[in-house]
C-alpha cells in the first residue's frame, strides 16, 4: 500500500521542510519493513482566486485529482476526531489488510477545503482542537507516520 500526503502550499527550503524529509525518509524505509511501498508527497499551488469559496474549490479541485482510484482519503482538519499513535498505527493496518492502493492524507490550505472534497473522507482527523499552520501538519504528520509503522514492526521508538 502506498502513502501519499496531498497537501496546498509548499515547504520552503529550511528546517521545516528538513525536518519533514526526515521524517518521510525514516517513515519510507520502515514502512517496507511492514508493507507499506512508498511515502509520497505532493505540493498543490495554493489558488490565486479571488473568493474564499473560488479557493477551496480550486484546490480541492487539485487534490481530488491526485487521489488514486481506490483509495482511503483522511483529512487533516481541526474538526475531526483525535486519536492515539496506537489506534493510529491500527488504522493503517486495517487499511493495508483490505488491500486499498493507497492512503492519501489531505492537507487544505488556510481557507480550507471544499465541502465537496470533506464529505468523500474516509476519515477526518485532528491533532487537537488548535489551529496548526499547514506546514507543521505535514510535519506532525510525517512523524505519527514513522510512529506508526514503528508500532507496527515491533520497533520501541514508540513508548507507551
């Protein structure tokens, strides 16, 4: 099964996105260990629109075009449901036991994503009830990733 994180906005050059990177990079080579195949990114332009509405609608439009055939769409929004590492990790693995192509971890940007693009979520998932610059969800999110897969293979970086 594949993970790709579909997120509006790009990582400068910096310790962000060097951070993200090791964390995808950690994530990737642990995930073969326990049959997750690749750890894919895609930066979506951030639209220029004039409307709140035109916005969310454009890169929405962008992201639903990046999700493969199949598979598992959780976004990343503050109203969503929290989970532990724990139930996290066991969501992958059910994911993976039904045999989806992929888990595509959505991203929106500041405006938001469009109604349309929330309701076809498989899951919707918050890290708290606080607002998160979309650069350090990516960030938290590549690391609950590694977190994850290291549940999964027996690995004690994950100490509960």
């Amino acid at each position: 099964m594949r993970i790709l994180i579909a997120a509006v906005g790009r990582l400068k050059q910096g310790p962000e996105r060097d951070l993200a990177e090791r964390y995808r990079k950690r994530a990737a080579d642990f995930g073969r260990k326990v049959g997750l195949q690749a750890f894919d990114i895609v930066e979506i332009k951030e639209s220029r629109a004039d409307s709140l509405e035109r916005r969310m609608l454009e890169e929405s439009i962008a992201i639903a075009n990046v999700v493969p055939d199949r598979a598992i769409a959780a976004i990343l929004d503050e109203r969503g449901s929290t989970m532990n590492s724990a139930s996290f990790a066991g969501c992958l693995q059910d994911w993976r036991a039904q045999d989806r192509p992929a888990v595509t971890f959505i991203i929106g940007g500041a405006d938001g994503l469009a109604p349309s693009l929330r309701d076809r979520a498989d899951l919707t998932l918050a890290f708290g009830a606080f607002t998160w610059p979309h650069q350090l969800v990516r960030i938290m999110l590549l690391e609950q990733l590694y977190r994850a897969v290291t549940i999964l293979g027996g690995h004690p970086y994950h100490r509960a």
